[in-house]
C-alpha cells in the first residue's frame, strides 16, 4: 500500500510510453570452462517513462505539482496495464466492475481511475480484493464513473531524475518523465512449457515489425608478440551466435505471457534455447525414421559443432520438432543426407515440413528489459541473446 500522500501522475501521455526491467547478474564466463550464473535479484528494478505535452492550466498545474512533490512519492500509472471499466459506478460504491484478467491490479495496491477528457478529475483507489470482474476497494468511490471510464493500476515510485519542460511555446510544454518504483514487483515465471532436453525453448510468436539478426560469432584471443604475423585463438572452440529480434505482443495475454518468460529469464541469468528465424536447411524428402535429404548447404564438410547440431522442425498446422543431427553426408553434389538423435512421429510427411532452423543454447545479452507501449494493448520488446557454453 502507498502512503495516502503520494501524487497521483495524471497527465495525458501522447509519445514514447515505456516499462524498463532492471536485473542483477553474477556469474562466471571463463574462456574454456562451463559458464555459470547467479540472480542477484529476486524482482527486477523497474523504471517507468511516459513523454506526452500539457497546455496552459494543465501545464501549470503539472509543473506545480513537480516543483512541489519531486522528492515525494507519486502514484505511478502501469500504463501497459491500463484499461476500461466494464459498467458505470456510482459515488460511495465499494466494487469497481473491470476485466482484470493478466493486469498487475493487486490486493492491497492502488489504482488510479481518470476522466480523459479532464484529468483534474482523477481518483486513487485502494483495491481490497481482486476478482475476474471487478475490484473490491477499502473505501467507497468519491465521485460517479461512467462506462468505459479509463483504469490504470499503480505503484509507488520516486521521480528517476527531474523532468525538463520544454518551451514549445510559453505555455506549451512537451515533457519526458521518468518514476523509479519503490515496490517490490512479483510476477509469476514461466518460459511458456516448450522444453528440449530439459531446458526451455523461445517459442513464442516473432512478429516481423523488424528483422531478426543472426551471427555466428566466435570468441577470438588476438596473440601478438608484436614481432610477428598475428594470430587468434579460439579459446572455447565453439560457436556462440548472437541473436536479436523485435517481439510485438498484442492484448492483455500477449503481453503478460512475455512479461512472465522475461521473469523467468531474469536478465543475463537463465539459459534457453533461440532458433536462427532462418531457413537453414531445405528439406527433400525423409528417408527413414531418423533420416532426412536436405538440399546441400555444404554443412556435410565439416565437424558437427554445439549450437549448430540442433534443429527445430517446423510443421504445418502442428507443433515443431526439436531434434539434433548426429551424422551428416553428402549424397551427391545437390543433396546431403542428416541423420537425427531420434525418430520423428509416425506418419509425418515431407509435405507437412515447412522449415528447419538451427537452435542455439543462449542467455539474454543484457540484464535490461524494455516494454514500449504502442497505442492500447500493443507493446514491442527487442531481445538481444548470445550463445554460451552448456556441454549439452
């Protein structure tokens, strides 16, 4: 619960609306051994950042509110969280009827209810209980709110640093603001049930607002006596791809099924597996149980290495497959032949493949998360991965 003289923030929001999630990762990366983690913190720190632009009264009012609260608390909107009453509530009601299904609205937090059109007429609530449809508060409702009135869940935060206000005009100020919260925020971890070889596979829904990005990097050590030709070493010997992609999640569900997966990955500290969004291989036809034709991409010539052995199978209509390639030959100058760990289902056809990609054992590249809001329950999040040392 926040103190009951924090300062609501109110103001309309009209440009970048983002939620950053702040993880604390040790650990060890040696250059030949296993690397291994350690999540500092239990919840991430979360640092909250609205623009928007306020307007004579408004502005006035905004920055007297700044000037006066900007080392108090504040009641800061979870605007990804934000959303609309189902039915109209009268004054001293103590149920607030609202979908709260995947929205962080907790027992014993608050809520802030807002007039658009005014928001001089805003409410802070205290929600006494949660249910699917509505919220029990602890005090009755002060004023009347229609219909389809806009309600955001809030936490208690510091000002991150002193907004600026611009000067668009002298009564115009365009703003970017920023609350560091000061609660501890729990979410439930979960990386979404798709597993493969007991640890978890990134299987979510890629939308293509931006390209993926893939490179097969190596560890290199330059060595350099500075007399003679230069040379590297490799010290792992292995391939560690980086990988990144734009996620876009839209609705409620979407995005609170990724805010769980980046939870479970806290920052930098847990392993899953990343495909290559590519088609690494061409599929030809399936020879056996176990055994596949593949149009040749020169993958026969040379050992099979870790993070470039194992495959994920991508079907029509049905779930992919996840497998790793225990032998590969050349067939002839158009066709290679791999031979996988374990049989694939029974009567799958060469028709029902659409693709085959490369996975990769990763961590996240960053102990940073970021959910930037794009209009009403659309959020993009960019995931940057690096291949690490598993011994699997």
């Amino acid at each position: 619960m926040v103190p009951t003289n924090a300062v609501a923030w109110p103001f309309a929001i009209g440009g970048q609306i983002s939620e950053r999630l702040q993880w604390l990762t040790d650990g060890m990366d040696p250059a030949y051994g296993m690397e291994t983690t350690r999540q500092i913190l239990q919840a991430p720190r979360v640092v909250l950042q609205f623009d928007g632009l306020e307007s004579a009264a408004l502005r006035r009012w905004m920055e007297t509110l700044v000037a006066m609260n900007g080392a108090g608390l504040w009641h800061a909107p979870l605007m990804v969280d934000s959303t609309f009453s189902t039915a109209a509530a009268a004054a001293t009601d103590l149920v607030l009827p609202v979908d709260t299904a995947h929205r962080r609205f907790v027992t014993g937090g608050n809520a802030l209810l807002v007039d658009i059109g005014n928001p001089r007429r805003h409410e802070v609530v205290q929600i006494d209980a949660v249910n699917a449809d509505s919220l029990d508060l602890t005090l009755p409702l002060v004023g009347a709110w229609p219909d389809r009135s806009l309600i955001i869940p809030t936490v208690g935060a510091y000002l991150d640093t002193t907004p600026n206000f611009g000067r668009f005009t002298s009564d115009d100020s365009p703003f970017s603001v920023g609350f560091r919260v000061a609660e501890t925020m729990d979410w439930p971890a979960d990386f979404g049930g798709v597993s493969y070889r007991s640890l978890p596979v990134l299987d979510a829904p890629v939308y293509w607002t931006q390209d993926p990005a893939y490179a097969p990097v190596r560890r290199l050590a330059p060595i350099d006596d500075g007399i003679g030709p230069v040379r590297f070493l490799d010290k792992p010997g292995l391939i560690l791809p980086a990988i990144g992609l734009e996620a876009t999640m839209v609705g409620a569900e979407e995005i609170a099924a990724h805010r769980s997966l980046l939870y479970a990955l806290a920052g930098r500290n847990h392993p899953i597996w990343v495909q290559s969004f590519a088609q690494d291989f061409m599929m030809q036809s399936i020879v056996s149980d176990a055994t596949i034709d593949v149009e040749w991409s020169g993958y026969s010539d040379w050992p099979i290495q870790a993070n470039r052995r194992d495959i994920r199978i991508a079907r029509h209509g049905a779930a992919p497959i996840y497998r790793r390639i225990n032998a590969a030959s050349e067939v002839d100058s158009d066709t290679e032949r791999l031979v996988l760990d374990a049989d694939l289902p029974d009567g799958i056809t060469y028709a029902d493949i659409s693709g085959i990609s490369f996975m990769a054992l990763c961590r996240q590249d960053a102990d940073v998360n970021s959910l930037r809001l794009w209009g009403n329950g659309v959020v993009q999040s960019q995931l940057t991965f690096k291949g690490c040392n598993h011994g699997l």
